[in-house]
C-alpha cells in the first residue's frame, strides 16, 4: 500500500498522483522511493502502454525537493537525495511507454524537472513554472540544466535558471514548454484523451518510436537514422503490424496485442 502516491490502471493508462498536497507535493525521500517502486513495475507491465502524472489539489504539481527534510541532512545524505531525484526523473524518461505530465498546478525545481522528463506535457490554466534552484543557492541537479534548453531554447533556459522566476502556463505555451493549456477541472480529462489516442495504436511501434526519437535526437542525423532503421527492424516481425495491414485491408479498427 502506497502512502504517499496513488497508482491506478485503466485502459491500458497507468495514473500516478503526487499526494502530499499540504507539502505542495514536495518529493520527500519516502515519496521518491514508492514512485521508484510503481514505475520500475509498470516498466515491465504489458498491461501499461502510456502514463499520465499529475499532482493532488489544485495549486501544485510538484514544488520539488522537501527541503525541510532537507535540512537536517548531512552533505552525504544531501548528495543521496540529490541522487535519488536524480534516479527518480532519469526513470521517468526513461520508461519504455509515453508519459504525460498532467500539470494540475504549480512545477517548480525539482517539479519541473519530474515535468521536463515527460514526453508531453499539459497544464492547467493557473500553472507556473520555474527552475528557482539559484535563489537557493544551488543548480537544477535532476537533468533542468540540460532539458530545459532543449524544450524551450538555449537563452530563455538561461534566463529562467539564471534568474530564478517563474512563467506562466500561457507562455509556457508560448515558449513550447507545454503542449496544451486547458481549466483545471478539463485536465485529467485531456490529458486522458491524449493517452487513449496513444494506446488504440501499435504499443510496440509506440514504444519503438519513443526509442528512436529519444535516442536518435541526441546523435549526429547518420547515426539518428540508422537507430531509426533498428527500431524499425524491431517492428517487422511482430503480429501488430501484421493486424494493421489486416485492419486496413479491411476498413476496421486494429486490435493490437502487443504481440
């Protein structure tokens, strides 16, 4: 039984919830280890093809790092929670299947970080975003020095980290941070919808293309390609794309197995 998330299954959409809302959702290190706990499962879940991440409430998705946990650490137990964030947002990105950040409130540091490593994001109207770590004293250290300019450009993820201030969701729009600004109480609904246009395709063709794109983008374009080609390779044999090619002989809807 998990305490500080909540996990659900539907259709194939995995529901995870950050539930410390009267602590902003901040990622404790007990938060951290059951989202460990949850992903690594739905990593090896065939019944999982997409999952959505949202926070509970309407004013926060994530304020990042509990730092009234925080400080009372050690410099060694600081550079393990560091880790863990770390670990946390790397397996987040990682996951085999799309994952969609339904941003219900507020990302800041560490929650902005947890939002970049997903591969679609959608905010309610009231968000904000910033990566405030230099007001603090310290960096991004759970990948925002490095995603943030990738998303939105180098210079505006200079200035949004250098200065420490935070956005709106209408220029995190804007600015190709977020995908898709709708009212809160739309959110889950949206973002749901998203998930089920994502797995009513081929899940292994889905899971191949989130491989190559996240692989080959960060390569030179020959070597992008032929991990293209790869991936591809991957795909040929499979029934999926056999009941597609079926499917359209046939003018009906596939029924992908992920087989």
């Amino acid at each position: 039984m998990m305490e500080w998330i909540e996990a659900t299954v539907d259709n194939y959409i995995g529901y995870l919830t950050l539930k410390r809302k009267d602590a902003a959702n901040a990622l404790s290190q007990a938060m951290l280890d059951e989202i460990i706990i949850q992903l690594k499962d739905w990593t090896f879940d065939k019944e999982i093809r997409a999952i959505i991440i949202s926070g509970d409430g309407e004013k926060v998705f994530c304020a990042g790092a509990d730092l009234r946990e925080r400080q009372g650490m050690s410099e060694k137990e600081v550079r393990q929670a560091v880790a863990k964030i770390r670990e946390t947002v790397n397996l987040v990105e990682s996951i085999p299947v799309p994952v969609i950040a339904a941003l219900n409130g507020a990302a800041i540091g560490g929650g902005l970080e947890l939002a970049l490593a997903c591969d679609l994001r959608i905010a309610s109207e009231h968000a904000k975003f910033g990566l405030s770590e230099t007001t603090l004293g310290i960096i991004p250290g759970a990948g925002g020095t490095q995603r943030l300019p990738r998303e939105i450009g180098m210079q505006r993820a200079k200035q949004l980290i250098y200065t420490g201030e935070k956005i709106t969701a209408e220029k995190a729009f804007d600015w190709g941070l977020v995908l898709k600004v709708v009212p809160y109480k739309l959110l889950i609904e949206e973002a749901t919808q998203l998930a089920t246009t994502i797995v009513s395709n081929g899940p292994i063709a889905v899971k191949q293309a989130k491989f190559a794109i996240n692989q080959g983008t960060e390569v030179d374009l020959k070597t992008g390609l032929a991990i293209e080609e790869k991936a591809y390779e991957v795909i040929i044999p499979t029934k999926d794309r056999l009941e597609g090619l079926q499917a359209f002989k046939e003018k009906r809807k596939p029924n992908y197995t992920g087989e």
